[in-house]
C-alpha cells in the first residue's frame, strides 16, 4: 500500500480521536471546528488562506488525466 493514504487515514483519525477528546472533556468551544469558526470571525485573512488551499487543493489536478482514464483502462482488463 502506498505511504500518503495510509498518513491522510492516520492524521484523520488522529484528530478525530482529539478533537471526541477535547469536546468531552473540555466542550464543544474548545473543539477543532469551534477555533476554526471563530478564527474565521476573528481572522478573515485565514479564511481567505483556506479558501485558496482547499481551492488549489482541488483546483490544480488534471481530472480527466487521473480518473478518466484510470476508468477507462479498468474497463479494458
């Protein structure tokens, strides 16, 4: 199995397992989502910087190159 989505799966689940964490012992204003709100509200620059992030995150790939054609040659086999 390749390294990168064994490191998304485990990064995932390791916030996951934080942030259940935090909210109960701490609640839900000290949550993961929470900070992000609020920073959103607090910081409009950060908001900014995910939007281009999370954009060019989705943005920048080929699709037709990376899934289309993947299909297309499964379909052959």
């Amino acid at each position: 199995m390749k390294k990168t989505p064994i490191f998304i799966f485990i990064f995932i689940l390791a916030i996951t397992i934080f942030d259940t964490y935090v909210i109960f012992a701490d609640g839900k204003d000290e949550s993961i989502s929470s900070y992000i709100i609020r920073w959103s509200f607090d910081y409009p620059m950060f908001t900014l910087g995910m939007g281009i992030v999370i954009g060019h995150l989705f943005w920048s790939f080929d699709v037709k190159k990376l899934y289309v054609e993947k299909f297309k040659n499964k379909d052959k086999k």
